[in-house]
C-alpha cells in the first residue's frame, strides 16, 4: 500500500540523516485519467490528486520527479497545467541530485534515484490512494 511506502521512506531518510526523500510520479492513470489519444492531453485528475500534489509542492523535504513517457511537447502542455493549480516538478525524468558514485551503490546513469514511486503500472490505485495520501501526508515529517 502507498502509505506503507511513503512511511518507509521517511523512516529511511531519518534514519540516515537525509533532509528529503523523493517521489517520482507518473501522470496517466495515475494523476490524470488518460483518453490515450494524440495530440490532445487529458486533464481530468483524480479526486484528491491536486490537493496532495499541492501540498508535496510546498514542502522542503520532499523533491517531485514528474516521471513520465510522454513527448516532449506535451510534457511542456502538463507542466503548464501543473503549474496552473501551483503544482510544480522539480525535475523531468531525472534526479541530477543523486549522482552514480563509483565506488558507491547505485548506477543512476539511466534509472534516475528516487523513495517512491506512484505508477498505475507499479500498483498505484489512483482511485483510492490519492485520498489516503492526503490522509496521512501532513502527520509526515523529517523533523
């Protein structure tokens, strides 16, 4: 379940010593209901998906990865309707934050870091999560 996961997350960044986590999240099917047509974006959100989004825009201790296969001309599209209900991604497809160290763990070259990830494809329920999100998001702290 997503809360398990975020909770996770956060204990882990205590537990190190980190001051964010970051949460890579895909748009259709999971923040927006996808019509699967070109040439013309969906923007319908799921219920509770733009309050939640909004709050983890405004927070310190957590970075947004807009995590998406989307073209980029539409990726510019989205980021505008984002940013019209003050969401904001601080980064596309990438994490240049968290670099691959050599004698470290982790290749990050081609799979970009992140804590979680919210995907239709990896059994997020859009339907039901982003209202358990916004449940338990502000009882959330690195602090």
């Amino acid at each position: 379940m997503i809360t398990d996961v975020l909770i996770k997350a956060f204990e882990t960044a205590k537990k190190r010593g980190w001051d964010r986590i970051f949460i890579a999240i895909d748009i259709h099917d999971t923040m927006i209901k996808a019509n699967y047509e070109a040439n013309s974006i969906p923007t319908e959100f799921y219920p509770y998906c733009i309050e939640v989004l909004q709050k983890l825009t405004k927070r310190s201790d957590i970075k947004l990865i807009l995590y998406t296969c989307s073209h980029p001309h539409e990726i510019e599209q989205y980021t505008e309707l984002f940013k019209s209900h003050d969401i904001v991604f601080d980064y596309v497809n990438e994490n240049p934050e968290v670099k691959t160290d050599l004698n470290g763990y982790g290749n990050y070259e081609k799979k970009p870091y992140f804590n979680v990830l919210m995907d239709d494809k990896a059994g997020f329920n859009p339907k039901t999560a982003w209202r358990t999100i916004n449940m338990i998001i502000d009882h959330l702290s690195l602090n």
